[in-house]
C-alpha cells in the first residue's frame, strides 16, 4: 500500500487518505434503489374478512375503493388457513410449508414451541427466518417502513425491524391504529414507503359468535368506518391519491354448530401421542419412550368427522407437509367441525368458538379478500381469483423491488394493473 501510494502525485495522495478515513470512520448506509417508488404503499389486512362479506353491502368504504380501484371475486389462502402461516405467506410469497410459519401452534426441535400468546417466540426471529418479508427487502434498499401489527414485524428477521412498530396490543381500537400509523406518517423527514394496516374485529366476532351473526356485522361496520377514518384522513394530508393501497384479508370464516366437536381421545389412545396443537386442524408426535403404533393405526383410519395422514402423505394440492415443523401426523376436521380433547376441553376458560377457520383453503368459506386502489390500479378492474402468494410479486413491483425467490406470479395479477 505505501509503494503504491508513493508513486501518485502528493495531492491525490492526500486526497485518496481523506477519503479513506472517511470511509473508516463513518459506516456505509443502507443501499438505496435506483429509483424510490413514486406512491407510498399501504398494505391493509381485515382478519377474517371472508370474501362474500362484501354482499352484506355493510362496507360503503370498502366497496367505494373497490368500485374506483381494482378487485377479484375472491382470493384462496395458503393451507392451512390460518392466521399467522397465511399473513407470513402475503408478505414473503412463500406458502407456510416453506416460509416457515407452518401452524399458529407449532414446535421446533431448536427452538421449542410457538403459539400466538407465547411473546419470547413470536418476538424471536429465529421462527421468521427460513423466509424474508417485503419490509425487510425494503429496508435493506434504503426505504423506510412502518408496520401497525402485522405477524412477524414484532421479531429482528435477518438482523432487521421495521423503522415503525408497536408490540400487539389487542385492546386498541381499530380507529387507534389508524391513529398510531397516521402518527408515524407525519413525522418530520422521509415517509414510509411501505406500511401495514391490521384489524381483528372481524376475526374476534366470527370465532365468538359465528360468521352469519349480528355480532360479525356490527364488527364489519367498525372497520369499515375505520378505513373511513384513514381515507378521510389520507386525503387531508394530501397523500390519498398518490397511495396505493391494497386491502386483503388472511382466510374466510365457517360456522361450526354448538356440539360439532371431534374428541380425539375417543378416536386414538393419546397417551402414545404427543399433541402439538389442537382445533381444526389437530397434529400429533410419537410421545418419547411409547410404542405409539397402535395409536397410530387407529388415528390413521376412517373418522366420521375428520381425515388423518401421515405428513408424507398429505394431499399433493395443499402444498404441505415437507416441513421439519410439520408433525409426522395430522388430522383435519371437516368443515364446520372443531377437534379437541375431554381434557383439553375441560381446562378451557371459553367455550368452543362457534366460527373457525384453519380448513381446506379451496373451500368457499375460506375464500379471501382482495381490493386495491390507487396510481397504480386500473379503475374498475376485476381480476379472476388468484392464490395469495401473488401478492408478493405485486407489493415487491409496486415498490420497485426486484422480489426475493417465491410460489407466486405477477403475471396472475396484471388485470389490476394500469399499466401491465
């Protein structure tokens, strides 16, 4: 290095040195892409939204950004359809078997268990890792990001938050999300390019009261009033045209009829089985030190209710099973049916939900909505049903993202485009 610096003129010498110690003393900051976005993006999710809801005619707001934007008949969720596997799913363009995020309650040999209540693990992001979600790839080109609870945005995934996040916090209203995400927009210096949006009212009505219930009406008007509130709110600030905004929901809702329980002690010896979760789809493990075949045999054949496989075996169209988090044996109730134990049923503190989600996700209760709005979106425009790992593609296009390795298609989408 000195040889080589003693053959250049003393001034570029000097100068080269400066620059070098510049280098050292200040560390590189995040790349930033060629081109920013020209329109913010806000991905908004209504937990449970099902698709067919809209014919309620109980979301003026919904309908309106519909009408003036873009939306398809429905769209499929991921198996299983539940919560957190598919929110994972739309922000990565992974199907859960390979983002991860197999079950709401799952085990992993290293890291022990999962379950939504369980902090230290949704917190951890170790059980985020085998994919990278959209605000991740955002950050590391430069762009800012603010994420109102969304499923997984309360880990460090790949070294990295979102700049904006709040730990969940259920009691908060759907109003004060709007607040609290409208709070972090207007502070002083670079927006957010990339922001989430959720609400569970919806989510909470259908489990508790059934999907068909006045109870799940009351919920869809609060949160159609709270996306009143953002639009209202968005336009002030001037910033409403120049958003896209693109609204989906996680899955559907089924009803399941008070008494349509499968009790899974009645149907295998449980004792050789160790149980990894339980409800509409319930998955099991060889207990440590047991001879679990005949347990197996019997969990294995015909069920009234249910359907039983060994994960190998799990049908090829749900994509699934492949998965070291995976149980070696799962079993799926038919829909509008619940699987539990007496025990389990014993301990709970609430009754058995009267609506459910988690079944087959080609079932026309678990169909899924999807409504988009803004520069981007073509007015009017009706795009045919989709799987929702093509929302990846779109948010990565919309944000001038070159998208990570994913199942979806941007191509499935393109009618919603104004510009293909």
């Amino acid at each position: 290095m000195n040889a080589m610096f003693s053959r250049l003129p003393r001034v570029f010498t000097a100068l080269l040195l400066v620059a070098l110690t510049a280098c050292a003393t200040h560390p590189a900051t995040p790349a930033t892409p060629a081109t920013l976005p020209a329109h913010p993006v806000l991905l908004v999710s209504i937990d449970a939204f099902r698709a067919n809801y809209m014919d309620r005619h109980l979301t003026p707001t919904l309908q309106a950004l519909s009408d003036d934007g873009a939306h398809a008949p429905y769209m499929w969720p991921s198996f299983p359809s539940l919560t957190f596997p598919n929110h994972y799913t739309l922000v990565t363009g992974r199907v859960p078997d390979r983002n991860g995020i197999v079950n709401n309650t799952m085990r992993d040999p290293a890291l022990g268990r999962f379950s939504l209540g369980n902090h230290a693990a949704t917190s951890d992001g170790r059980w985020w890792a085998e994919a990278e979600p959209i605000w991740v790839t955002a950050q590391k080109h430069g762009l800012r990001t603010a994420t109102m609870f969304w499923p997984g945005t309360e880990a460090e995934i790949h070294g990295m938050r979102p700049d904006h996040w709040i730990p969940f916090d259920d009691s908060l209203t759907s109003k004060a999300r709007v607040d609290k995400l409208l709070s972090w927009i207007d502070e002083p210096g670079p927006k957010p390019a990339f922001e989430t949006l959720y609400f569970d009212a919806v989510d909470h009505a259908g489990h508790e009261f059934g999907p068909e219930s006045p109870e799940v009406n009351a919920a869809l008007r609060e949160v159609d009033d709270a996306l009143a509130y953002l639009v209202a709110q968005l336009r002030q600030r001037g910033l409403y045209d120049a958003m896209n905004i693109v609204v989906v929901s996680d899955h559907g809702m089924a009803d399941v009829p008070k008494g349509n329980i499968i009790f899974s002690d009645e149907e295998t010896q449980l004792d050789d089985l160790d149980t990894v979760s339980y409800g509409v789809m319930a998955t099991f493990a060889p207990r440590e030190g047991h001879d679990p075949t005949q347990a197996v045999a019997r969990l294995l054949g015909p069920h009234a209710h249910m359907r039983c496989y060994r994960k190998e075996d799990v049908p090829a169209r749900l994509d699934y099973g492949k998965n070291p988090r995976v149980p070696p044996y799962l079993c799926m109730a038919d829909v509008g049916w619940s699987i539990i134990s007496h025990t389990d049923l014993a301990k709970r503190k609430d009754p058995m939900s009267r609506g459910e989600h988690g079944y087959d996700n080609q079932d026309p209760s678990m169909r899924a909505l999807f409504v988009a709005h803004g520069p981007a979106f073509a007015r009017g425009a009706t795009v045919p049903p989709f799987q929702n790992v093509d929302v990846y593609p779109l948010l990565a296009h919309l944000l001038g993202l070159a998208p990570l390795p994913n199942d979806g298609r941007l191509e499935n989408v393109k009618a919603a485009l104004a510009t293909p």
